[in-house]
C-alpha cells in the first residue's frame, strides 16, 4: 500500500504585497520555501508519491528544475507527480489526491506555505493516521481567546464570550487521511456547496474522526512578507 | 480627573525555566523588560499615576532604582507608586486598583511582561474607553481554531468543531476600565470564588460590555526564554 503527499503550491499569495511574485518558491536557506517540506518528506522515508498542486505551467516548471538541481537522485525514493490547482482550495486538493495511484494508501496534504515540517512530525501522523484513520498536526492555542457573540454588530462595547483554552487547538498541516475517504468527503462537500476552511473540516462534515498530533515546534504559514524573516529567525535558532 | 496605569510585575515565571530570575526585569535592549511598558506611558502622556505591583521587597527595589536611573525626570511627570502583589492574578489587580487616587479615573491594567506597547496603543485605548466605559488591546486570531467537543476525552478520534474566525480575538493588554468600576467588579468575582482568565473576564462577569482597540503590532508577552529572542527580533525588524 502505498502512501503519498499532496503539497499544495497555489493560492494567489495576494497578502504579500507584490513583495515576492510567489511565497512558495521563494528562497529560504538557499532552498525554495516547498522544497523545504519537499526535503521532509523525501528524508522521512514515509511516502512513495509527491504530487504538487501548481497554479500554473510557470510554477509547475520552477519546482521542476529545482527538484533536479538540488535533489537530483530523488526520483530513487519515491516518484513526483504535478497537476493543476483549481478555483477554490477544496478544488486544488480533490485534483492532487485523484493523482495518487493508491486511494487504499494514506494522503498526507500538506500546505507548501510551511517550510517548517519535520521529517519526525511526517512519521508520527503517518502512525496515528494508520491507527486512527485521521491526524492533524496542530498546536495548543496559548492566547486567551474571546469570541464576539453574534449579536455584537461592530467592535463597540462588545459582548465577549469566553472560551476554555484547554479544548482549542490551533490546526496546521499535514493533514492526513485514507486518500479514498478524503476524496468522497470533498466531493460529497462540493456538492453540498459546503464552504470549507481546511481538510479537517471536510473529514468533520463527513462523520471522520481526526486524531491531533500535537507539534511542539513552530510551523508558520508564510503569509506575510515579515513571517520569511520570522522563519530565518527561528531556523537560526534551531540550528 | 487623573487616569492611572496598573503594571503587573508579579508571577512567578516558572515556564521560565530558570533562565532568567525575573522576566519582567531581564534586560531587552538596555532596559529592563518592564520598563519599556512604563516609557511607553510616560511617552503617552495618558496618565498620571503608575502603580508597580511587585512580587517582593527585592523586585520592589530593583525596579525603583532602574527607574531613577534610566527616567530620572519621570517624577515630574506622573507619580509612582509600589504594592505587593496578592495570592491570584485577580488578588495583584485589586491591590493596584486600590492604589490609585481617583476611582473615577480610568485604569490601564497592563501586563509588565509585554514590553512591546506603544505609546498610540495608549492613547487610542484611552480614547475608547473614554467613550464606551471599557477597552482592551486586542488582535485577530489568524490561525484556523478549532474547539475540542466536551465529550473528547484524548486526543484520539476527536470530534473537532469549527470556530468562526471572523469573531475571535486574541485578548492582549492594557485592558482599560473605570477604576472603580472594574475594582468593585474584581471584589464581587472574588466574593463569588469566580475563576478569572483576565481583567475582561472581570468585566463581563459584573455586566461590563467592552470595545475591541485592534492592535495590528505585535504584542507578544514574555512566557519562555525564546519569547525574549523573538521580541528582539521583531524590534530590530520596526527600528
């Protein structure tokens, strides 16, 4: 059986302010920020298929020419596959999981945007995804949280709600699951016209049960231009 | 009408790990970590009193002298004041409360370990609750949160639900109220053994409604000794 992992590599990347034409292939340690989760993946030994998720045949063909430069001998280990995104995210993963040759096999999506993964964090959820059937890195929130109750319209004398910090998890990515039963959960939701913010959200609709795996490290999207100088900052640290 | 600024210099640090004895006073930049937020205020123009509400005689002392060392024209400016913290977190603000001159005035009750505040944040919070009775410095919650359902028990096969991240925010400080409003609001809470996660839960607690000042800086508070690496950082990055 084997397993596989989607990294997505869309989204417009709007937020960055024109400051870099594309988060993902950025560099980060002389290394494009994807390739950084590429590389996690490719040490961790977890998975015999990357499929990229790209936004267009220029993209598709950066991430090309930098797999052959800096990983020349990767298509030993496991072989790389590239597709096309869709218009919303739900889309870009149904088309980076319909590209895995084994729907029996776990799916490990992964956001590109998070160059910080660890080849150790890829193989505890691939243990708990095999017991469970579900996992999702995630970390504990550690702000105190308050939610606006519906009824306050504006940020004025606001009535707020508290909410118990030991049950709030901050959700990242992978996210794992079997790659057939994410498959029917996203499609089933599309028809529904569900508006879904991650995968999790799509198990959840589904009636999947999702297992956390707690990471204890940081694990930034990159969002912002600031979050490549915070991820240099925290890389420098571990190192 | 003198407004008065409460700064929480107590709690024990122990996530701390021994690294530095004292958070609020290790050095950041020259100055003590505490005394970033009393410049910020002094800068402000916002109040006339700030109460120190220290954890011991040596914390006392130390911060007395760091100030008459590094503000030493601040006297001409405010007034301060120095009391012992209390038993909880909620036993320290009431202690700080009582110290101030005026009741009627309103109170910043900042925490001393959050040394990135700025001196508009002050004003701005001020403003509001001026208008509205009661403000708290806040942010946005960027990451998707989810909520642990009740009946989770670990962290195994979860049932994991969706928050609405449009209405959540991240509680920072100062946290801003009618002295004695929120002090008389602080006494029923304890009369009624109320467990309280922070001065806004005070607040809504006695029916307090409260207005959201949006902090678009960070405003990281110091619980590890990374956080301190992090918040120089960040203040390289602005000067």
């Amino acid at each position: 059986m084997a397993d596989g992992a989607i990294l997505l590599a869309g989204g417009s990347g709007s937020r960055m302010k024109g400051a870099v034409s594309d988060k993902v292939l950025v560099r980060l340690f002389g290394l494009p920020v994807i390739l950084h989760s590429f590389r996690a993946f490719l040490r961790s030994g977890a998975v015999g298929e990357i499929v990229f998720v790209c936004r267009d045949d220029a993209q598709m063909s950066k991430i090309k020419s930098a797999i052959k430069r800096h990983f020349p001998k990767s298509s030993k280990k496991l072989s790389v596959f590239y597709v096309y995104g869709g218009k919303e995210r739900g889309d870009s993963v149904i088309n980076g999981l319909e590209a895995l040759s084994d729907k029996q096999g776990l799916a490990f999506i992964h956001d590109g945007a998070r160059p910080m993964l660890r080849a150790e964090n890829i193989l505890r959820l691939g243990e708990i995804a095999r017991r469970d059937g579900a996992a999702v890195l995630a970390s504990r929130v550690v702000d105190t949280v308050k939610r606006l109750s519906k009824a306050s319209l504006s940020l004025s004398k606001c009535e707020l709600e508290d909410l118990d910090r030991s049950r709030l998890w901050a959700m990242q990515t992978p996210q794992v699951f079997r790659a057939g039963a994410i498959l029917k959960a996203y499609k089933a939701a599309k028809r529904a016209k569900l508006a879904l913010t991650d995968d999790v959200a799509a198990a959840s609709s589904a009636g999947i049960a999702v297992s956390i795996v707690e990471n204890e490290f940081a694990n930034p999207k990159i969002t912002v231009p600031e979050d490549l100088a915070y991820i240099e900052f925290l890389k420098k640290g571990k190192k």
